[in-house]
C-alpha cells in the first residue's frame, strides 16, 4: 500500500475522508484503520442503531416478560415487570460478575426489572439452583453499594430503577448469575 498512493490517496479524497497531515503520515495498516474509523464511525453508528431500533425496557418487558419470568404469568411479579414497577417488589437479573481491583472480590452487574434497589436493602439472592419454596440457594442478605457502572469506571449511587446496575456485597453467594428479589413468593 506504500507505494500505490495514487490509488488510495483519489480515494479517500472522493469518500471525503477528512485525514490530516499526522494520518497521512502513517502507513499500511495504520492509515487504512484511521481512513475506515473516519469514514465509517462504528461506535457512532452502533450507539445510534441502539438508540433508533432498540425499544424501551417498557415497551420490550410487555411482550417479552414470558422470556424473562419463570413464574407464572398472570400473578403480581409477572405484571409488575410487564409495566416496569418501581414501587413494586425488587425483580432484577444479575448476568454476570465482574472482577474488582480488590483480589477475590465481584461485582454484580444485572438488570432491575421492577422495584428498586437500595444500599443497606434487605435482598433474597436465589441462585441458580434455587427451586420455589425450598431453602437451597437462597440468601437473605443486605446490599453493601449500588454502582453505576461506565466502561471501566464506577459510580456509587443511593438506589436504581429499571436500568443496568451493579451491586457490591452479594459475590459470596452467586458464582456466575442469578436473581436478586424483595418478594418473600
């Protein structure tokens, strides 16, 4: 690509490709990917497809609560995640834990799909194992911190609604994921 300037150089002047002096420096590889990145922005276009074609946790959880409850379909739990209740009984999803700086320690990240969660809030942590009415794998627990999590940054806050979240203090009891509820059913 070095040597075939008088090719690539029409081109991008024809895509109106906005390189400065630096980019036309680079070589190869390195100014193919500055080229492509000005062109075609992916971090722009995928946050905009998200934002245009993704619908709104309210509008999805009415047609999707019968992929995201178990129980059945017609009691409290279930339409309180169909309308997004946050004066509801907490309802959330923890999908993954994440490793902290402090060794051996997780944060929960998941989805609040009713309720709200709280710092110093009282939680049942039903892990993957845990049947309806029996003991195994569940945890009474209260919530150390409620985060809002921002790439590779942090965020305490007070309490969380209808949102993506992380919470601290529940990795003693869940390995991988499980679900985070007030409701004593």
């Amino acid at each position: 690509m070095n040597k075939e300037e008088d090719i690539y150089l029409p081109a991008f002047k024809a895509l109106q490709i906005p390189l400065t002096k630096v980019d036309l420096d680079l070589r190869e590889k390195a100014l193919l990917k500055v080229a492509l990145r000005k062109w075609i922005p992916a971090g722009d276009a995928l946050f905009s497809m998200i934002v245009d074609f993704l619908p709104s946790p309210k509008d999805a959880q009415q047609y999707r609560c019968e992929n995201l409850y178990t129980g059945p379909l017609d009691d409290t739990t279930a339409n309180c995640i169909r309308k997004c209740d946050p004066n509801a009984d907490l309802a959330m999803y923890v999908s993954k834990m994440v490793p902290t700086s402090e060794k051996g320690r997780f944060i929960a990240f998941g989805r609040v799909f009713a309720g709200t969660v709280a710092t110093g809030q009282t939680v049942r942590i039903l892990g993957p194992d845990y049947e309806h009415g029996k003991k195994k794998d569940l945890y009474v627990k209260k919530v150390q911190q409620t985060l809002l999590m921002m790439g590779r940054f942090t965020e305490q806050v007070p309490d969380v609604q209808q949102e993506i979240w992380c919470l601290v203090g529940i990795d003693q009891f869940l390995l991988k994921s499980g679900t985070i509820s007030t409701s004593e059913n």
